[in-house]
C-alpha cells in the first residue's frame, strides 16, 4: 500500500509539471524528505506533497448508486485484465433502481473501456452533455486511475458533500503542519515547493477554491505552493509571504 500511495504522488507531481509551463526540465526522483527531488542544472529542487481534508460531513446514503457500481465493474474484468481506480460521480437528480441497474452498468462498464489510461497514467471525464447515449445524464463524470501497483480493481462512489470554497485557514494549517519537515531536509535545494492535493474522492476532500481563497497571502518558508484538485486536473499556485529574515 505504501508504494502505491508514493506512486500516486508521483502521478500528481507529473500532472503539475504537465500543467505549469514552467516547471523545470530534470529527472523527477523518489525521496523521503522531501517527497521528491527534481534535478535541473542549476541544482536540486525539493517537492512535499500533501493532502487536504475537512471535517466529514453527514454522507446521504446512495445505495442504488453503489449497487451499479459492482457488476459494472465485473463486466469491464469480462472483457479486461487491467486493473483501474474508477471514482464515478453521478448527478445530483440520478434516479436508479433495480429495473435500470442493468442498464447503466454496461454503458459505464463501456465508458471504462473505451478510456483506459496508459500505464502509470490518469484521465478525469466530464460529461459534456452532447451524448447521452454514450455518457448518460445520470453520470457526472469520471476520475480513471491506471497504476502499475494496482493489483485489483478498486472502483467507488465519492460520498455525498458539498464543495468548500472559502477554506484560507484550512490551507494555512495544512502549511504549518509540513513547515516542521522542512527542517528534515538534508539536501540543500535551491528551491522548496509544496503540493497540496483534494483529491476528491469523498466528501472530506470536496475542495474548490473561490477567489478569496486564491488570493490569500500564505505565510510560508516554502519557495512555490501549489494547489490541486484531482478531479479536475486543476491547478493554482498560491501567494506565498516568506518569513521575516
């Protein structure tokens, strides 16, 4: 389980330097302390990453939602022997029961299979509303996880919750928390970046950013801090104030 956790924050570091144009060019390696290590010519630049959860939040029971779940996911092993990490967001209105069950789990077993990611990759869908034959009204979206520490499929439904917004002084003590492992750094890097991660796959870690939010100043000994909300590929740099020297 641990090298599938590291794996997966390896994906979120290779989804940042896909989506900042500047993110150096240089061999991403594994570390303890920091997460990662990025060596560019210029020297060595350290990356913690992190998760961000609020408090749980009372979870609406979506049984009908859960019961499609599993023979959607044993008609995809039917047909493929790739493992995946499917986290499948329905509509707010989605009414399933056992007449239509049948139903939907093909065309959501179809949406799996004809997305596959390549290996050690990730693919968020988002229903555009164009085909509801192929991707249905009821389907929200889909987040497609493909890792090659995977060994079994692993498919969910996020729990019922709304998206936190405003959430600065969640941000500024997810900070303060990796501030203490700055000091267990033994390499000297010409940077220090922090990554912070809603992943989104269940109501604690339902996080959308309002500008307030974004544009909060941060005090912060890491060089960059980023934000990421998995389910979107969506990433921010935040406002960073150093410490007083």
């Amino acid at each position: 389980m641990q090298t599938a956790k590291k794996d997966k924050e390896r994906l979120f570091v290779e989804i940042l330097a896909k989506e900042l144009d500047a993110f150096p060019p240089g061999k991403l390696v594994d570390s303890e302390s920091p997460d990662f290590l990025v060596a560019t010519s210029d020297g060595v630049i350290g990356i913690e990453v992190t998760r961000i959860h609020h408090a749980n939040e009372p979870r609406q029971q979506e049984s009908e939602c859960r019961s499609l779940v599993d023979p959607a996911c044993r008609l995809y092993e039917n047909e493929s022997t790739i493992p995946l990490e499917v986290k499948i967001h329905f509509g707010g209105s989605t009414q399933f029961n056992k007449r239509n069950r049948d139903k939907f789990a093909r065309i959501l077993a179809n949406l799996i299979l004809t997305n596959i990611p390549r290996p050690d990759s990730w693919i968020s869908l988002e229903n555009n509303w164009e085909n509801p034959t192929f991707f249905p009204y009821e389907i929200a979206g889909l987040s497609i996880i493909r890792l090659s520490a995977l060994r079994r499929n692993f498919w969910s439904v996020p729990s019922a919750g709304f998206f936190q917004e405003d959430f600065a002084p969640k941000i500024e003590a997810t900070i303060a928390i990796k501030e203490n492992a700055i000091s267990n750094y033994g390499t000297v890097h010409i940077a220090r970046w922090l990554l912070i991660v809603a992943e989104g796959n269940n109501a604690s870690t339902f996080f959308d950013p309002s500008t307030k939010t974004l544009q909060h100043s941060y005090r912060s000994s890491f060089d960059r801090i980023f934000f990421f909300e998995a389910f979107r590929r969506r990433v921010w740099e935040l406002n960073v104030s150093p410490y007083p020297s």
